[in-house]
C-alpha cells in the first residue's frame, strides 16, 4: 500500500483497479475520483490497471471504492 507525501503537502497513492481495457475506461474512473474532495489530478493506465491519484490529503478508502464502483469497475486495493 503506497501513500506518499511530497514536500508541497500533496499526498500521492496508486490504486489498483481491475476491469479497465481502454482510454473510455481511464476516463470513467479519472472522472469519479476526481469528483472527491481534495483530490488534484488522477491519472488512470488501463494496460496496468494502476490509478495514481494525487489530493490534498489522504481519501478514505471507502470514498475511493464507491467512485470506482460508480464508474463500473472494481477497486482491488492500494498498489
């Protein structure tokens, strides 16, 4: 489980998330989480299945999963 803070006060941590295959994927999940509060950027990579978001604290676990569920796919935790 990965959560780092940089020296801008910005916490950075990768997700795992299953089901994504293509570009329309990244977008339904970038566009989720970055409806969460705090959050700055989020970047998705489908061939990876890596999401790192980047926020200004760190989310709740739950938050994180039900926006990922919202886009139709399944958090399998922290990378």
């Amino acid at each position: 489980m990965t959560a780092q803070t940089d020296t801008t006060g910005s916490v950075t941590t990768v997700y795992k998330v299953s089901g994504m295959s293509c570009g329309h994927c990244e977008g339904a999940v970038s566009g989720e989480l970055s409806q969460l509060s705090g959050v700055h950027s989020v970047t998705a990579v489908a061939s990876t299945g890596e999401v790192t978001v980047v926020s200004a604290a760190p989310l709740d676990d739950e938050a994180v999963r039900a926006a990922v569920d919202e886009a139709g796919f399944e958090l399998a935790g922290r990378a």
